[in-house]
C-alpha cells in the first residue's frame, strides 16, 4: 500500500505516512500551455491498494479535478483498492435548496468524487451527516473533537463557559463541554440568505467574566464569529477561544476574527495553513486518520 499526496494536503500526507510506516508519493502537478490541468503519478511500483490524501479547499474546482484525475492514474496503473482522505469537503455548506433555482451542490460533488471506483472514503466533521447519504460508497465520517478535549482540559478553568454561536452548533458544543465538565450555552443566530449578514439576537446563560470557548465545525470569512465576539464582549466575557475543525483561510479572514476581540483560534491542519498569527494554533488530525486507516494495514 502507498500514500498519494495531492497538492492541497503536502503536509498532512507526510505525516500519515510516517505515522503509519508507508511510501508516500508526490504527484506531479503541473499545467497545460492551455492552462488545463496535467497530473502524472511518478511511482512505478503503488501496489494493489492506494490512499489518496487531497483537501478540496481552495481554489476548490481544481482541487476536484486534480483528486478525480490521481484516482483515475491510479486505477490505470493497475490500483483495484483506492481509499480517498478529503479531509476537508468542499461545498458541503450547500448541503440543502436554501432557494428556488439552487442545486443541491454537494449532493453533485460527491457523484463526481466516485467516478472512479474507491473502497471507502475518510473525511472530518461533516457540516451535516446527511452528506453521508450522498455517497455509493462507506464513508468514515471522523471527528476532531478529541483533540480539542485534549488541548483545552489542560487549559479550563471554573471560569470557562463552552459557547455554540449557533442552533447547528449546539448539538456538539453540549457534548464538548459535557466531555469537559464544563457549562455549555448557545447564542440565538440569523444569517440573510441573500447577503450572508449575520445577526445575533440572544443568549441562553449569563457569561460575565467567563472564559469562553466558542466551538463551531469550519470558519469560512468568520462572519458568524465576528458578530458573537461582538455581542459576547457586550455581555462582559473575560476571553474568547474559537475552536474549529476547518479554517478555510478565506483572505481576511483570521485578521477580521483577530479583530473583533478573539483572543486564540485553536484549528486543526484538515486545510493546510495558509496564514501566521500568535493568536492561531494549529492542531493536527494525522493521528487521528492514522489510527483509522490502520484497519487497512491488517
């Protein structure tokens, strides 16, 4: 068995690699003179099985293609077992008809994502577990929340108050805080479909002085965690810590959170990191995928 590295995921397919004791192989990446995509796979010898470790972030339409062209290569070359790691899936924000008129976005991704044949795919934290009824295939829909348990146990206090900014939220942010022993709340929230303005009208528990950790699944422009910063430092909050599986590192994005009042943002490496600041840390989930595809090995 190999791992096949693309563009998007350099870094995290080192580290799966090396967790699990298996090649890894670097695609070569590269363009057309008509600026379409070239892909070519270097390895002579990828045996019978193959896990393909590529990110859909941006720029997101190429990243696609690039993960179908890998697969297709492999398939050619005599790969029957392809397991895919898109720890990050694009689109599934547009996970429902929010409009007349729209399509069903991810519902189409994940028909392109299976042209070619694949055993069972790994992802994390999907926006909505109904994704998982859009595949052919098993799907591993696996979580970062214990690296997050990890990381704040050893830093909570009798101050800290865990935060859901919203009602798709809430769910995960209770057992968050229950696996922390800590008080959980969650924040009344409304996004314009048209504009995507965010508006925060409530709070369900009082959070004078408290160390709040705001948890969500992705940070995209951080729209939603701009205007709760806003509305909890209202409400006298002492710190606030946003924890999120996926920072897109949409620009502008962490300057903007940065700016109204966050203290930390606590991230993990599904989307390779494409900003610097004191105020980001950066958690990796390679453990994670590693023990999952250790199955596979056996």
């Amino acid at each position: 068995m190999v791992i096949i590295s693309g563009s998007a995921s350099r870094n995290l397919a080192k580290r799966i690699a090396e967790a699990l004791s298996l090649p890894l192989g670097n695609p070569e990446i590269s363009k057309f003179s008509n600026d379409e995509l070239r892909v070519r796979i270097t390895e002579s010898k990828t045996g019978h099985a193959a896990i393909v470790v590529q990110s859909l972030s941006a720029p997101v339409d190429s990243h696609i293609l690039e993960f179908n062209f890998i697969c297709d290569a492999l398939h050619r070359m005599g790969v029957t077992d392809i397991y895919p790691v898109i720890p990050w899936l694009a689109y599934s924000k547009q996970d429902k008809v929010f409009r007349p008129g729209e399509p069903l976005s991810v519902k189409v991704v994940a028909k392109i994502l299976q042209v070619v044949p694949m055993k069972r795919l790994y992802t994390f934290d999907l926006h909505n577990t109904a994704i998982l009824g859009f595949f052919d295939i098993p799907v591993t829909n696996l979580t970062a929340r214990p690296l997050f348990v990890e990381y704040f146990r050893k830093r909570i206090s009798r101050q800290t108050v865990v935060v859901a900014p919203d009602a798709g939220a809430i769910k995960i942010s209770t057992l968050f805080a229950q696996e922390l022993g800590v008080p959980a709340a969650y924040i009344d929230k409304k996004r314009d479909l048209v504009t995507g303005e965010v508006s925060v009208s409530g709070l369900s528990r009082k959070v004078k002085d408290a160390e709040v950790i705001l948890l969500d699944d992705m940070i995209v422009t951080g729209g939603t965690i701009r205007e709760t910063a806003k509305f909890l430092k209202t409400r006298g909050v002492g710190t606030i810590t946003v924890a999120a599986t996926h920072h897109l590192y949409v620009p502008g994005a962490q300057e903007a959170i940065e700016a109204s009042g966050v203290d930390h943002v606590v991230v993990t490496d599904t989307v390779e990191p494409a900003v610097k600041s004191d105020k980001l840390h950066v958690l990796s989930v390679s453990g994670i995928i590693a023990e999952a595809l250790s199955e596979l090995l056996n």
